[in-house]
C-alpha cells in the first residue's frame, strides 16, 4: 500500500517537473490613466475627501440623516447579508482543500436458520445468536497537485472580498441619494416659500388694479389679466407640495422609516455652506472607488475561475483509509487484537466527457473576458464621471452668480413699477411682464443652487466619498 501512495505521488511529481502543471492566467488590463483631469482647478496634490465629507455643508440636520442612514438603511442591510454569504462560500469553497473525516459505529445481531433433511420429513434447528460490534474512523483526501481547489478557494475568497466594496458602493450611493434628496427637499420649500410671496404680491398688484377699476382709470381686461397671473402663481403651489412631501417621505425609506414615523424640518438651500471639493490624482481614484476595486477583485476571481477549470483536465488523486475497532463482544472491542485497518490510493484520469471541461473552461475564460472589459469600463467611467462632475460644478457655479443678478435686477424692476403702476405712470402690460421676470428668475435661481450642490454631490460619489478601506483584502491572508 504504502509503495502504492509512492508511486502515484511519484508519477505527480514526475508530472509537474514536466511543465504539466497549471499555469496562472492574468490578463493585462492595459488602463490608460491621465496624469491630471482637464477640468481641475488648483493643486493636483491637494487632500482628497475624507470620511464624513457632508459635514461640509454645516448642516447638522443632513449629517444626522447621514448618520443615521449609514446604521439603518436597508439597501445596506442587503449587501451585509450578501458578505455573509460570500464569506460562507470560502469556507465551502476551501473545504476540498482539508482532510474529510468520520465516525461511525454499529451493532449488528444475527440469529441464523439451519435446515435439516431427513428422511421422511424436512425440519430445522437454530443456531446461536451471533453479535459483531464495530466503531471506525474513515478519512478521506484530494491530493491538489494542479490547484484545482486552490483555485476555487482563491476565487471564492476574491468574490467574498468583492461583495465588501459592493458594500461600499451601496453606503456611497445611499449617502449620495440622502444628500440629494434633502436638498431637494429643501429646494422645495425654497420653491414653495417663493411661490407664496409670489402670490401675495400678485394679490397686492390686484388689489390695486382693483382699485383703478372702480376710480374709472382701468380696464375689466387688466383686472382679468392679473387675476390670470394670480392663478397662474397659485397653481405654481400644489406640485411643490408634491415634490416637498414625496422626498421627505422618500429620506424616510432610505432610513428604513414609514412615513408616519418620520419627521424633518428642513430649513433653506441659502443655510448651506458650500465646500471646496479637490479631486487629487486620476491614478488615485483606482484605489478610492469602491466600484473600481470591486469590478478589479471580480476579475481577479474570474482568473482564479480559469486556472481551477484548466486544473480539472489533470489526473486526480484520492487518499482514503478506514481503521477502528471490530468484536463479536463489547468487553473484547477495544482489545489490540479488534484493531483493523484499511488504505487506498486512488487516480482517475479524464479521457473523454463529451467536451463537459473544455466547456467549463470556455465558459471561465468568457466570464474572464467580461469582467475584464467591465473593469476597463469601470476606471473610465470613473475618471469621465469626476470630469462632468468638475464640468458641472464650475459652470453653475457661474450659473447661479449670473443668476442672482438676474433676480437682483428683476426685484428692482419690479419695485420699480409697482410704485409706478400707483402713481398711475406706467401700464398694467409693463407691470405684468415685471412680475412674471421676477417669478422665473427667483424660481430659475433655486433650481440653479440645486443643480450647484447636486453637482458637489457627484463629485464626492465620484470620487469615492471618502470610505475608508474595508477589512476585505484581509480574507486573502
């Protein structure tokens, strides 16, 4: 038995000094990544976000729901469960890589019949009760001379380390959803603040036309036409409502609230500071983003993919052996002399499967293709998202500077000829056309301040928001 063993581990060794051995399959990504973004202002080199970069903002409320969402979201509940199942995979997946080991133990009792043939007549006697008592230990191992399993542990590990980042990209894009959803809940009420000056304003102009309707010195026409435009401002109000309370109710799912349980006050996008985001090197967003490293660890899982399917045209080799104890009576089973044993070696060969490997490694070597390609996608979308999140930034930036003229201008006009329209100076046209620019211009001016702070948003989503890194590449120790 043991010359056997010899000669079968013989023959594998013999087999791997050969150059039969496996190889590793690692693809070059060939990444192209650009010494600097194109439309970053300032030091290259500066600090990047760090962990809690909402805070910026210096909204006490924001960085609770922040909090909170980090702790209660269920999205992120979802990608934790999700690790505890990759993690139990590498413990199945590693398994082959261990001795299999069992106990067993019965006890049987035979009382057996013996027939008799006489003469004249058939009759039988019966024998003694017969007992065999037997307690065993059986072992059993896989010899991974090619690193079959070794393989599949490794890509069952790289898959477990991947299911952490996707952990990171859901709490990102949760805190990103929260921060966006607040400030449209607080571009609503803006929004909705404006509209009731809006309307009562109209409503003033109204009453003064009004006025002049019964003096004599205007007409039903002008009366009815800012009666119009009082409409027009009140039906301005129900959507915003809508808005306001479908994204408070919204920030409630994120952290996993009902509607009923959850309050929010709100406040001003005007109550927002605005941080200064720097977007540091491309070549450090492949280590910040959470989405980035997850698509490299998904293809490093599918590399190992490869190299276990490739390993399964190899011989296997099994190791079993069974050795206990084994008595016709209890007080005689554990005596030197019940001992037994039993070894085997055994080695099998794949010849002909019907093309099941090679069709088993065609299909690795297709998911290798894929998540390679989705990982290139991945490092290029990256840097193309951090660029229109630059993009964006700097021109509502502009944007929201010319705009604020725009209001600072349209209010002035307006005050203008209201006190104009009293002094009966000017038409109720010139009036009308004043308040419909001011209307525009001051909602157009909180849509512009949305569109500033969600494009800050991005760039934090962009470049990784800051996470610290997980305890992921530990599982590969």
């Amino acid at each position: 038995m043991h010359s056997l063993v010899r000669a079968i581990v013989g023959s594998g060794l013999t087999l791997m000094l050969s150059g039969c051995l496996v190889g590793s399959e690692h693809p070059d990504p060939a990444l192209d990544v650009p010494a600097k973004y194109s439309a970053a202002r300032g030091d290259p080199e500066a600090a990047l976000p760090v962990f809690g970069w909402w805070r910026g903002f210096r909204s006490s409320e924001l960085s609770a729901l922040m909090e909170e969402a980090q702790n209660a979201n269920l999205d992120i509940a979802v990608a934790v469960a999700q690790i505890l199942q990759a993690d139990a995979q590498v413990r199945i997946a590693g398994a082959p890589l261990f001795p299999s080991i069992g106990f067993a133990g019965d006890a049987e009792e035979m009382r057996q019949s013996v027939a008799v043939r006489g003469s004249r007549t058939v009759g039988s006697t019966i024998s003694p009760v017969s007992s065999v008592y037997n307690v065993a230990i059986n072992a059993s191992y896989t010899l991974d001379f090619w690193g079959k399993n070794q393989s599949a542990t490794l890509a069952a590990t790289e898959t477990a380390v991947a299911s952490r980042y996707n952990r990171d990209v859901v709490a990102l894009t949760t805190a990103s959803t929260v921060a966006n959803t607040y400030f449209q809940v607080l571009a609503a009420q803006d929004s909705l603040r404006i509209a009731r000056q809006n309307v009562a304003s109209a409503e003033r102009i109204l009453d003064l036309v009004k006025q002049q309707f019964n003096a004599g010195t205007t007409s039903q026409l002008e009366v009815s036409q800012q009666e119009s435009l009082v409409g027009i401002q009140r039906a301005t109000i129900p959507p915003l409502e809508i808005t306001l309370r479908q994204n408070t109710v919204a920030l409630g799912v994120l952290l996993g609230l009902p509607p009923e349980r959850f309050k929010l006050k709100g406040g001003s996008l005007s109550g927002l500071a605005i941080p200064r985001v720097t977007p540091g090197l491309p070549s450090e967003l492949l280590v910040r983003r959470p989405d980035v490293r997850q698509a490299e660890v998904q293809l490093a899982s599918s590399n190992f993919s490869v190299e276990s399917a490739r390993a399964a045209f190899f011989p296997t080799i099994q190791l079993t052996g069974l050795g206990g104890f084994q008595s016709s009576a209890l007080k005689t089973l554990f005596t030197p002399g019940a001992w037994y044993y039993t070894l085997a070696a055994n080695l099998t060969q794949p010849i002909f499967d019907g093309f099941l490997l090679q069709g088993q490694l065609d299909q690795a070597r297709g998911v290798q293709l894929q998540f390679l390609q989705s990982y290139r996608k991945a490092v290029i979308s990256a840097f193309s998202d951090v660029e229109k999140a630059l993009i964006a930034i700097e021109q509502t930036s502009i944007q929201e500077r010319l705009q604020q003229e725009v209001v600072r201008a349209s209010r002035q006009a307006f005050a203008l000829s209201e006190a104009q329209l009293r002094a009966g100076t000017v038409n109720l046209i010139t009036t009308l056309q004043t308040q419909q620019t001011l209307f525009t211009a001051e909602s157009t001016l909180v849509q512009v301040k949305l569109a500033r702070l969600q494009a800050i948003i991005s760039l934090y989503q962009a470049l990784g928001g800051g996470w610290p890194e997980r305890a992921g590449p530990n599982l590969r120790s």
